[in-house]
C-alpha cells in the first residue's frame, strides 16, 4: 500500500476477498490474472480499487488483465 506503484505479472488464484486491492494515487495494475476469489466473503472484486482521502485528482490504471470465478459467499456476512 503506497503511492506511485506498478502491481504486475501476478497470478491471484483461491482467495477469501479481493484478489488485489489498493487505495492509494499513480497505481498501474495490468498483466495480472485472479481467479476463484470471493471464496469466504461476498461484496468483493478480482482487482478492488477503494475510496481514498486524497483531495487531487487520482491517477490509476487497470488494463489488461483477467479476471475469473467471482464466487461470493453469503456465509461470510451477518444474518438479514
């Protein structure tokens, strides 16, 4: 978790949540690829990007990569 960071070339497979997730300005996420996530909660993602405090325009790339499998699990929240 820090500003100005390149997340590449990695492979995410079986995950309870989000397979990658960042917050933070000047993120490039490309060339990775997640599967099967979600597997314990729901409400995820394959690349999850959050809210921020920043007051300046955000910088972030998400390209080219794959995403697979979203499951979600009802399980994993409170009852109604």
């Amino acid at each position: 978790s820090c500003d100005n960071t390149i997340i590449e070339l990695n492979t995410v497979d079986s995950c309870g949540y989000n397979g990658i997730s960042f917050t933070d300005n000047s993120i490039i996420a490309r060339k990775n690829i997640v599967q099967n996530f979600c597997l314990l909660k729901d409400d995820g993602a394959g690349i999850y990007i959050g809210a921020s405090s920043y007051t300046n325009p955000l910088t972030r790339t998400v390209n080219n990569n794959i995403i697979l499998n979203g499951k979600g699990n009802h399980d994993g929240m409170p009852a109604g």
